[in-house]
C-alpha cells in the first residue's frame, strides 16, 4: 500500500501522517521512487532532493511522535519550480548562465510551504528565463508531455504540470505571468490556481535587480495538483504574507455569502478569435455541469476581451525591449532568443508618453471587468483557443506566433489585469486533455474553485487514470 502513496492527494497525505496512518518517510520515499522511473523519461524535475527530502520527512514524523503543533502540509511532499529561490538549490530559471546562482534564502511562497510543514522532494524545469509557453532549455533539457510527446507540456510552469501528473509529490509550486500555471495544467490535465496579483507573496533574493512593474503586476505564484481540494490547500498555506513584498494583500480566503449570485457568463470567443471544436466542446460540457450544480449559465463577452490582450503584449513586451532583452540576447538559448524576437514583431512600440497611457488604460479596463463581474461573478472561458501546441510551434516563425498569441489571449488578457484563473482538466479529445478556464473578480478565488469543484464533480477526470505513462 505504501508503494501506491504517491497516488493520493496532498489532502489525503496530509490527514494520513497526521493520524500516523502513514508516515512522511513513506510518502516522501513513495514519490520519489516515481521520480526514480520516469524523470528519466519526461524530465519534470531538474534536481532531485532525495537526502535532503528524506531528512525533513524524519524530521517531520518526529514532531507528530513529539505531538507538538503541525502546518496544514505536514509531511506532504511537494516541487518546487526552478525560477524561484529554494536556500541552498541554484535558481536556474533553465538558463545556462545561472547554473551556479546558489538562493541564500528561500522565496516567501516557498517558505510559506515548508513552514506549513512541506516537503521539497525537487526542482521542476521551466524554458529560458521562464518566457515561453514550451518548456525546454539548453541546461535542463526538454520536458515531455505524458499524454502526447509530440505536444507542448506547457510552459513556464510545464515541469510542474508534469510532476502533479506523474504523481512526483502531491502539490506542484508555480507562477504565472502569462498563462504560466494555467496552460501547463490545461496541456497536462492537472488543475492550476493563478492567484489575484498580491495574495501570495514573492521575492527572490538572488535577483539583480527588482522587475519592472508591469511584470510586477502581472506575476502570481500559485499551486498545481490532481484536485481542486488540494488547491485550496495549497493556495491556503502559500498565501501567509510576508514583509518582503509590499504588493502582498492580506485578503479573506473565502468572501462567499449565503445568497450569493451564481450567474455565470460563458464566453467563448469572437469573431477573430474563434475557439478549435474540442475547445467548444469542453466550454459547453463545462457549462451543462455548472447549470446542474444550480449556477446560471448565459452567453456573454468581458469588456474589451481583445484589447486586454493587446495591452499585456505592448506593455510586457516594450518593457522587456531594455534590460530583460538584453539579457536574453546574452544569456538565453537560441529557443527563447528566436521566440522573443518574433514576439516582439507584434507588438506597437510604444515611447514614454505611449507606455503611461497604456498602464492608464489598465485601470479603466479593469474597472469595467469588474462592473461586470458585478453582473455575472464568475467567467467560464477557454485556457487557450487551440488545443495544446505542437513542440516548438513557436520556433517556426513571426506568423506562427502571431496565431499562438491569438490562441492564448484567454491567459494573457487576465494577467495583464491581475485576475485569479482556474484551469480545470474535464477530459480528452483524441488522446490529448482538453480543459477549461474559470476567472473572477480580484482576490475571488474562492468563487473559482467552488465553479471548479461543481466542474470536477461531474467531469470524472482522473489524471492517473487516464494518462498512458
């Protein structure tokens, strides 16, 4: 029984060793056994932690034997993504150049894992710099999809996707800029939490420099994992502030009221931006599952959909054109180096004047998403127009990634406003996962994960079930 411990949930594990049902060491030992057969063949992890890993396990079924006050992830083994500061590990963000930047301390949101008692079992890759939605670089090598090797695992987050999937420790760390934990979820049918910009704290002490503040207000932190309940728990034990960031919001974790609206606005697409038939399948399956669990679905559109997306492409990428180019240029791969400069031939290049209208513009875009989710409290959209990307689709030129960044505008547009998105596995279309994406208004999660959970419920989706590795 004990060798099938890296099938159960963070929720489960976490009961388990707290009742000394199980113990850490078996948990911890079970997951990393996994990693033993197939980090080889799908390269999720980039370091593994074994010793390390099995001292904290020791450690952690000591203080259950002690009986002295236990996190909400005690013992629970956990990934950790290799673009955030770990003490001790390098922070790689799967470029070449910083194999030897060694964190002094770990990142808020990491720490706020282990000290909920978490334990950290390895690193998950990521491409160059955390930029693309493909995972692959020139120092950790590429990470495979389990479902179809011939599709993208997602990216940046892809390595975390993975290990959730494989069952290499029951939650998986993330970030998001762009779509970053939820593309990876969506292509690997998992479930992702992107949470509002603020709820979970981040800092990476071996940063040269602070990000600029359009990167600043885009990026989250957030969980990956099998269930939405084990999101909830994740995002709960994530999300304690921390003084090193001054962005952090110390928002309730659940607003919801007896009487509450549960109007849902289903969207999906434009005339320009038209959703594959798998994609329109899942949103409509979505939708007849939310109306069984007592939600009103209708039709409707967010305001200025495809301006939201443009805004985080001229804004996020007239703000990487300096220092963060320059960067690229020296120390990326050919991979990141070609998809940025095809990037940047979408964007409108805007001068000071230009770039201060456009952050002015974010705040009265967001203020009209937020009359209405005034209007309809959740949106039940697509995680991306397409179906998971062919490897490297953004290696084949300018026109190629002008469609990719029309497929991802469902990600992009809810960044660039700082919107908690949920992307909910619901099941295959020809062998490949199919999911769909649930945003609300700022620091509404909560409405997210109980649409999710109603989703869940009636999908039947098992990754571990229905995943040929």
């Amino acid at each position: 029984m004990t060798q099938e411990l890296w099938r159960r949930s963070a929720v489960d594990l976490a009961r388990a060793i707290r009742n000394r049902e199980v113990s850490s060491r078996e948990a911890v030992q079970s997951c990393l056994r996994r990693v033993e057969a197939l980090n080889p063949v799908f390269n999720p992890l980039t370091e593994v932690c074994a010793d390390q890993a099995l001292q904290a396990a020791d450690a952690a079924d000591a203080a259950i034997r002690a009986g002295g006050p236990l996190g909400m992830l005690h013992g629970v083994p956990v990934t950790i993504k290799a673009n955030v500061d770990f003490a001790g590990s390098a922070t790689t963000n799967g470029v070449v150049a910083y194999r030897d930047v060694i964190a002094r301390e770990n990142n808020p949101a990491v720490d706020n894992w282990i000290k909920a008692g978490a334990v950290v079992i390895g690193r998950t890759n990521v491409p160059a710099f955390s930029w693309r939605w493909f995972t692959d670089n020139d120092l950790h090598g590429r990470t495979l999809n389990p479902f179809d090797t011939g599709r993208t695992p997602g990216g940046s987050s892809g390595g975390a996707a993975v290990a959730a999937a494989l069952g290499m420790g029951a939650l998986a760390h993330g970030s998001d800029q762009g779509g970053s934990i939820r593309y990876p979820a969506y292509a690997c049918g998992v479930a992702g939490l992107r949470p509002s910009q603020g709820r979970v704290p981040a800092y990476n002490a071996s940063q040269k420099s602070e990000r600029p503040v359009a990167s600043q207000l885009a990026a989250t932190q957030g969980p990956l994992a099998r269930t939405i309940a084990d999101l909830r728990l994740g995002l709960a034990a994530m999300s304690t502030g921390d003084s090193r960031d001054p962005w952090w919001v110390p928002a309730p974790l659940d607003l919801r009221q007896p009487g509450d609206s549960k109007r849902v606005a289903l969207f999906c697409g434009t005339s320009s931006m038209k959703p594959d038939p798998a994609v329109l399948d899942a949103l409509l399956r979505a939708a007849k599952s939310l109306e069984d669990a007592g939600y009103t679905v209708e039709n409707a559109a967010p305001p200025r959909f495809e301006e939201a997306a443009e805004l985080w492409l001229n804004v996020l990428m007239n703000e990487a054109s300096g220092s963060m180019g320059r960067e690229i240029e020296r120390a990326g791969d050919a991979a990141i180096q070609r998809a940025y400069r095809s990037m940047l031939t979408h964007r409108s290049v805007l001068d000071r004047d230009g770039f201060v209208q456009a952050m002015a513009m974010r705040t009265t875009v967001l203020r009209e998403w937020g009359a209405f989710f005034d209007r309809y409290p959740v949106l039940l959209m697509p995680v991306s127009f397409e179906r998971p990307f062919l490897i490297d689709q953004d290696q084949q030129g300018d026109a190629a990634m002008g469609g990719i960044l029309r497929a991802q505008s469902p990600l992009v547009s809810t960044a660039i406003l700082g919107l908690p998105g949920l992307s909910v596995p619901v099941g295959l279309a020809d062998g490949v996962p199919m999911g769909v994406q649930l945003v609300a208004g700022r620091f509404r999660e909560d409405l997210c994960l109980a649409a999710g959970e109603a989703i869940e419920a009636r999908a039947s989706w098992s990754v571990l079930e229905q995943c040929p590795a």
